[in-house]
C-alpha cells in the first residue's frame, strides 16, 4: 500500500501501524513464528474486508485483537478435528541449546508461559507485555475488568512458581 493510499484512508494506516502490536499478540497463541505470521495476516484480511463495521470512536486494536483472538480459536477448532501429523526436521540435525545463561532462563520462561492455560496467557500477554489496560483487555477477552485482574494475579503466581521463584514473605502468613 503507497504512502499516499495512507493518508487518504486513516483506519487503514492505523492498522498498518498496529502491525508489531498484532505481530506480538499472535505470538502468545502460536509457538512457531509462521503460523504466527499466518494467524496476523488472516486477521488483517478479515479486518480489511470487514473495515466498514469497525465502529469509529471505538478502540481499533481492541477490534484486531478481538479478530485475531476467535480467529484462532476457530482455527484451534479445526485443526482438533484434523489432527495433522508432527513437524519434521528436514535436517535431521537436532537443534542445539544454547549454552548462555540469559537464554536459558528467556527459555524456561517461554516454558512457563506455555504451560500456563490460555486464558491466563491471553491476559498476561495483553497486560503484562503489550500494555493494555485491564478495561481493554476485558473488552478482548469478552469478560469482566474483575476476571481479568484475577487470572492476571494467577498467571504471575503460576510463573513465579514455575520458575521457582515464588517466594511470598512469610511475614504475610503470620
């Protein structure tokens, strides 16, 4: 899309600018970067094809996200009933872990996201890592401002836990 198609169509522009935001997002629901890649771009043609329900003076990323979030879901829905086969290495070379410290520990904390339930990881992604508002990230998730402090709170406990570091003071449990 040219620069001068931008200027000329706001909303448009806007969404190309939302693209790292959703690019991040994507990535809370997909391991592989690909099918992150793929889960981004079918949630900018559905947005681009649906743009004139978009309802101005409401939050355009909250929109996107929302897409994106049943998009997956409904994809999530298909591929169970599809069942495919696991990914090869064409290589035949097994991947080799990295020996420094800082990514190990970036690793055992993207094992401790995974293994949070999805719920959990959808709202510390939105909170924690993109910033958004609990309001905003209620409006995505389709639930109370309430649920999502909650499964917040559970998410960095969970974590915390995972990672062995969840060392409360203990002067709280006297």
């Amino acid at each position: 899309m040219s620069e001068s198609q931008l200027k000329s169509d706001p909303a448009r522009a806007d969404i190309v600018r939302l693209i790292p935001a959703l690019r991040a997002f994507a990535r809370t629901f997909c391991r592989n970067p690909t099918d992150a890649d793929d889960l981004v771009q079918e949630t900018l043609m559905k947005a681009l094809g649906n743009l004139d329900k978009f309802e101005p003076g409401t939050k355009l990323k909250s929109w996107l996200f929302t897409i994106m979030r049943n998009t997956f879901y409904t994809r999530a829905k298909v591929l169970g009933r599809e069942a495919p086969g696991l990914e090869e290495n064409v290589s035949g070379d097994t991947p080799i872990a990295a020996s420094q410290e800082v990514a190990a520990r970036a690793k055992e904390v993207q094992r401790a996201l995974q293994k949070l339930p999805p719920h959990y990881r959808e709202v510390l992604t939105l909170v924690a890592i993109l910033g958004e508002s609990y309001e905003s990230a209620a409006e995505i998730c389709n639930c109370a401002v309430g649920t999502v402090k909650s499964r917040l709170n559970r998410a960095r406990h969970q974590i915390l836990a995972e990672l062995g570091e969840d060392n409360e003071d203990e002067a709280t449990h006297v």
